[in-house]
C-alpha cells in the first residue's frame, strides 16, 4: 500500500488577492466546518504521518487556520502553512510559530515590486508580502518561497533566488505552470514552451549545487530526468501515489491541480479513499500512463504532471508540455 507522505489540506477557497492564474478558480462559499476539519485531521493521524500543509485560498482568512494547526501538531504531524504572506503581521507570526508550524511557505512571483503585483492583482502586495516574511524571520520560522514561473517572470527567477538568499530564507522552490481554474483562460500568454521549461530546470539543477538553500522544482516532474536519475520509485509526480489534495468542501483530489474526486470525507473515511479509490490505483501503476509517458524509460521516476495531462483531456495521457521524445539521450 502506497504510503501517504503529503496531505494539502484547502481551509478555504477565499483570498485577498486576485491572481492571473489562481487554481481555485471561482470561490465556493461550501466549507468544512471546524469540527469536521479536525475530525479529518485526527483520521489521517490514526493510520499515517503526513506532512500536513494548510493551505487555500488565502488559509489564514479562516478564523480557525491556527487552531487546525496546533490541533494537527498536537497529534505529531509536521505542518506547514501555504500563504501569500500579505496578512502576516508580527503577533500573526508569534502565533503561527506557537501553533508548531514548522514552515511557512510564501508565495513571490518577481524580485521587482511590479512584476509580482501584476500577476497577483494587487496593487502592494510585493511589499505587503516582503514584510510577512520579515516578520516570521524575526518570530524564528522557517520560510520557503514558492514561484509561479510564466512567461511573464521567468526573466525574473535569478533575481528571485538572489533576493531569496538576501534574505536568508531556507528554500526556493520553482513552480511550473499548470492551467487549471483561472490559469485556464490565460494559458496562451503564460504558458512556457516545453524546451523553455527545460531550460529553466537545467538552470534550477545546477544552481542546487551552488546555493546554500534548498532548491527544487514543484510540478515538473521532468525535472529527475534532466538531473539523470533513473529508478523504479515514483520522485516526479506525487498525485494520488504519496500525496493528496483534500478541497475546502471535503472532496480529496489527487492534487490540487488536477481536479478529480476520489470520494467526500463526509461520505468516506480518507483512510478508506486513499486505500481504495480507483482514480488513485491507477494514478500509481506506470503500466496505465499513455502516450509518450506510457512509452519513456523515465515513467517510473517522472510519470509525467498528470494535471497537464488531464487539462487536455485524460490524467492518463502524455503530458502535452514535456519535451523529452522516449528513447532519446537526456542531457543536462
């Protein structure tokens, strides 16, 4: 049985921002109700332990973010918190760190105030979201950077490493695209060309080598073949073989981008979901993947993004933005 190593747990889907690309698409006013929230949690902590991260939405426009996660470190859970960071005040940073949250991770899509603010929709939000950051530095928790890369701030990532390491965060890590909700209708301007994004984890490689912090690539699973790892055990794509994205109405999806339930936990037990939804044991055999992936020596360690795939019509299909033609010499 496959082990559950990441639970995404979506409080909410509201935000303060309006970002180009946002994956919750329109908000939802269905949301989990405190006691069914920690219900999930003491579930999940009864047969495995998974890094639990809070996110949304903007999770911290739940009044009770804080309390699900001290309830969830209480139960001996590594938690962290996905957040814009724009809310985050120094009492706000005190409180994440007393609720046990091991790291926050802080979405920044440009080193330049207006790089970032134009794909977030809001006019000060890079500097709002740089003082989030300094005040959970000065409370001691540990903070990642996520970066969305587009064609609108790929010129920007070196800079954001820079300014990463500036400020001596623990960890940048590089999100590829994926259209789904918002990003589907600006898929066209944003999308990078597969050899582009190629590029971009052959850069992100190289610098992991050269940089004190951690580095890695989210939603790029070609990522291990560019770094020349080849094996039998799944390191690409996570979705439904050791993570799972769990929405703020309850439905737990593969991930978060790829917007399949598998069942309700209202209905189900999340043990019972990830044990034995269909849309998971298929997701974790290498012998179902179609197309170019079902054909790459590297299925087994990439297995293609398998949103990607089914943004254009099947989860199991090729993944339309690899470059990579099976059988060919991977070079870095």
């Amino acid at each position: 049985m496959n082990e559950l190593r990441i639970v995404f747990l979506e409080l909410t889907k509201r935000c303060n921002l309006e970002c180009l690309y946002c994956r919750a698409g329109k908000v939802s006013e269905e949301e989990l109700s405190k006691d069914e929230v920690l219900g999930l949690v003491d579930e999940v902590a009864s047969f495995a332990r998974p890094l639990l991260i809070v996110t949304g939405g903007e999770p911290l426009m739940r009044e009770d973010a804080l309390e699900v996660a001290s309830h969830a470190s209480g139960k001996g859970l590594p938690v962290a918190i996905a957040t814009n960071g724009t809310l985050i005040d120094r009492d706000l940073a005190e409180d994440i760190r007393r609720a046990g949250v091991g790291r926050v991770s802080v979405s920044l899509d440009g080193a330049e105030p207006h790089v970032h603010d134009r794909m977030r929709g809001v006019e000060g939000a890079f500097d709002s979201t740089l003082s989030g950051i300094g005040h959970l530095k000065e409370a001691g928790v540990e903070v990642q950077v996520n970066t969305t890369v587009t064609s609108g701030n790929v010129s920007e990532v070196p800079e954001i490493l820079k300014l990463c390491l500036e400020l001596g965060l623990r960890a940048l890590h590089l999100f590829m695209f994926v259209p789904v909700g918002c990003g589907m209708e600006v898929v066209g301007s944003v999308q990078l060309p597969p050899e582009d994004c190629d590029d971009v984890l052959r850069w992100l490689h190289v610098k992991s080598s050269e940089v004190p912090i951690e580095l890695r690539a989210t939603c790029a699973p070609q990522y291990f073949r560019i770094a020349g790892v080849n094996s039998r055990k799944r390191l690409g794509c996570l979705a439904g073989v050791s993570a799972c994205f769990i929405s703020s109405a309850g439905d737990v999806q593969p991930c978060g981008y790829l917007p399949l339930s598998a069942g309700n936990i209202k209905e189900r037990s999340i043990k019972e979901i990830w044990e034995g939804a269909e849309i998971f044991r298929s997701l974790r055999d290498p012998g179902r993947l179609k197309g170019r992936c079902g054909a790459c020596e590297y299925r087994y360690v990439c297995g293609g993004c398998r949103a990607r795939a089914f943004a254009i019509g099947d989860p199991l299909g090729e993944d339309p933005y690899c470059a990579y033609v099976p059988g060919t010499k991977a070079e870095l």
